[in-house]
C-alpha cells in the first residue's frame, strides 16, 4: 500500500501534507533527501501516530532513574523531533531533566495513546530509540520547521535557537484499535 504524505491540522482534520509528516514502511521512498524512511513504523502505526496531538517522552538519568513528561512532537522520515520550547520551565533548556538524562543516557521510549470510555477503541504506539539533542544545522531547521507546521502555538516562538530533541527509533510496539 503506498501512503500519500497527510497533515493534521490543529483541530484534528486531515489535509495535504505542509511538512509535518514524512512517509511509513511501506510507502514510496521519501523525497526530503535529509534523512530516509522510518522502517520501523507499519502504515497503521504512522497514521494513528499522525493523529495524536501529544505523547509522552520516557528518559532515564545515568542511574536508571526514570523520567516520563508530556510531549508535542513530529515525525520525518527516520527521525521523530519534540522541541524545547519557550513555555516556562525551572531550568535553562539543557538544564532540564529530560535533556540530562539524554546526554547522560540517550535511550528512550515514546508513547502515543489514545483513550476511551469504550475500551475496544483504546491502543497505543509506542516508540524505542536513541535521542540526541540538535542545537542548529539543516536538520534542526528541517525539525523547527515540521514542529511549527504541526503546532501553531511554535509558529510564535523562538525555536530557531532552542534545543531539538532528535529520536531514531529502532522498534515500535502496538496495542489495541490503531483506527484513527
């Protein structure tokens, strides 16, 4: 099956791709020419991850010590990008925990699910990888400018400058009712 490039905008409809989303295991091969296609997604796994508005970013500190907090994120080709954004934070932006822990131990898992009171139509994605933080260069603008097609609350902010973290996944793992 050959998936076209789709966009979801911000209140959930699907349209023509703007950049926010590159193409899954078995579709054509992506055109972007940075980086190449996310093999590890099946169709069913990109589509239900390109309609999730959040996911939850797992990271461990040099001593296991686990870390879990909500995330905005896009997904291009072989890379899966989540900002470090302006909203207000306690610490610097590689002060913060989640990029510690990706300096000191940059294997990570990310989770997308989705609820219902109806459990047959519950499921997850869940993505293993290895993260790394992009602090400029072609593939942090290439992030910037997917996390802003995607959110437009980033479109005001300053992520040119900011972090990006960057997750190459290597397995994902399904559960449930992936319609979308």
């Amino acid at each position: 099956m050959v998936c076209k490039f789709i966009a979801i905008n911000s209140s959930g409809s699907r349209g023509a791709c703007t950049g926010g989303w590159a193409q899954p295991r078995g579709a054509r091969p992506s055109t972007s020419g940075i980086l190449g296609r996310m093999d590890v997604l099946t169709v069913a796994q990109w589509h239900f991850l390109a309609a999730q508005r959040v996911a939850h970013l797992a990271t461990a500190d040099a001593n296991g010590v686990p870390h879990v907090v909500p995330v905005c994120f896009a997904l291009a080709d072989a890379r899966c990008y989540i900002a470090i954004d302006e909203k207000p934070k306690r610490a610097g932006a590689l002060a913060l925990k989640r990029a510690r822990n990706i300096l000191a131990r940059p294997e990570v898992s990310l989770v997308a699910d989705q609820y219902d009171e109806e459990w047959s139509r519950l499921g997850y994605v869940l993505l293993h990888g290895r993260a790394e933080v992009l602090e400029g260069g072609p593939e942090h603008a290439k992030a910037v400018e997917l996390l802003r097609g995607r959110y437009v609350q980033y479109r005001s902010m300053g992520l040119d400058t900011r972090p990006i973290i960057a997750i190459t996944p290597h397995r994902a793992v399904s559960w449930g009712s992936l319609a979308v």
